[in-house]
C-alpha cells in the first residue's frame, strides 16, 4: 500500500517530468530529451556537484548562511543548498518553477519575481547564487545591480553565465560558432533541426561586460574562475576549438564571485 509520502511525490515527479520534458523536447529539440529528464528527475549528485563549486569558489560553507537562489528552476540546487544547512530564499519569473520549488523545498520561501525586482531587503544574504540565468534578464545590469543590493557587505555574489564567443552552447548541447548574431544563429539551429523561439530569452555575456555590471552596481569581483575550461566539443573539430580557446583565454562560462 502507498505510503503518505510516495502518494505526494507521485504529483511531484509527474510535474517535474513535465516540466523537463518541455524544455528539452520541446524548446530545444534535443535527440536525447528523454536522458536528460530521467538525469534531472534524480538530480543529487548533479546539485551536489553544483553546491561543491559554490563552496570551493567562495571559500565558506553555505550551512548557516542566508543564501539567494536567482532563477531557482525547479528546485534542485535550493532542495540541496537547505539540505546543507542554509536558509535558502529562492526567485524565479516562472510560476511553474516557484511551484515546484515550494513543494521540494518546504519552509523556506519561494516567490515568483524577476532578477530586475528582487523584493528581499538591502544587505539581507549572505550569498546569492545565480547560475544560468543572467543570460535570460532582460535587463543584466540592472539584475547585477538587485544581487549586490541584497547581498551583505562581506558576503558572496557568484554568477555562473555562458560566454558569447565559447564553442559550445550550453541550452541546446551543441558546437556552436562563438559570436554567432541572431539571425545567423537561426539559421544555424533550423538547419540542425532545432526549433529557434528559445533564442530569443539569451543574451550571453562575456567576463568584461560581467566585471562592468559589478562595478556599475558597486561590487567588485573578487575571482574569476576557469572551470571546465577544455570540455571537448565540436567532435573531430575539438583541435581546432582547443586551439582557439588557447589563443584567446575565452572560456565557454563567465564563472566569478564578487563581493560588496
């Protein structure tokens, strides 16, 4: 006989289900849409691995802090961050994220608001996480600005957002020409097969533009990080994009943590 618990995670998995199954079979078309989702459906180890960096490019533990999800998704990282011992506050534009957020994160708050308006009070966490969301604002700066409004003096900003000119694009998993304009980049993923509404919520940045949203919003960075910095891509083209990673220090990530 079913157990309490099993009756509510039934919902809960089927909305995730859902919800993942949206976005990679039908935003991006990805081939392999149904591996993915079993991967987010049991996203421990994924979110561990995600809080692990947080901790090594802070240097500081999240357990007693207050710490901000910007772009929470469906919970995963906020479920994990709590679970490490933060008070764990969580946003999100997407009502179907908050709400997925709320029922994997109970007694820690989840509300429905953009990066532009956080509606927390100055100086209030001790970290804010925003990990591939800044590349969805409409406006970055002005998010920038709202993170390090909220963030304590001392404490800990770390965005983590896709570099315009990497190889690689993170959403659709596929080798991508670094700089690619808009109507090109159509082009490029209907020639693939890969529907190109989802292009209109990116605007990539790179590690200058991102140190001129801190500074403009009175932060300052205090490391830029370089992880996975040779993820092979492109197949037999992986030499050539090596190479040119190498002759540029670009990096497919703008990894950095800033400070106020």
């Amino acid at each position: 006989m079913p157990t309490m618990s099993s009756r509510v995670a039934e919902p809960l998995t089927g909305r995730l289900a859902a919800y993942y199954t949206r976005y990679y079979r039908d935003t991006l078309g990805i081939p392999g849409w149904r591996d993915l989702v079993d991967v987010r459906l049991d996203d421990t180890v994924y979110e561990a691995q995600r809080l692990a960096q947080l901790e090594r490019a802070t240097g500081r533990t999240v357990c007693g802090t207050r710490l901000l999800n910007v772009g929470c998704g469906p919970g995963g990282f906020s479920a994990c961050a709590a679970a490490a011992g933060a008070a764990v506050y969580s946003i999100d534009a997407s009502e179907e994220a908050v709400w997925l957020t709320t029922a994997r994160v109970p007694r820690h708050p989840a509300v429905v608001a953009a990066a532009e308006a956080i509606p927390q009070a100055a100086a209030f966490f001790d970290i804010v996480y925003c990990f591939s969301t800044l590349e969805h604002v409409d406006d970055r700066e002005r998010a920038v600005r709202e993170m390090l409004r909220v963030l304590r003096p001392g404490g800990a900003l770390y965005l983590h957002t896709p570099n315009r000119f990497a190889c690689f694009e993170g959403h659709y998993k596929v080798f991508w020409p670094p700089g690619l304009p808009q109507a090109l980049a159509r082009t490029y993923l209907t020639l693939r097969g890969r529907p190109t509404a989802f292009l209109a919520t990116l605007r990539p940045t790179t590690v200058t533009e991102c140190r001129r949203f801190v500074e403009a919003g009175g932060g300052r960075v205090v490391r830029v990080l370089a992880d996975n910095a040779y993820r092979r891509t492109g197949g037999p083209l992986w030499p050539l994009v090596r190479g040119y990673y190498l002759a540029t220090g670009v990096r497919p990530y703008v990894e950095m943590v800033a400070t106020r």
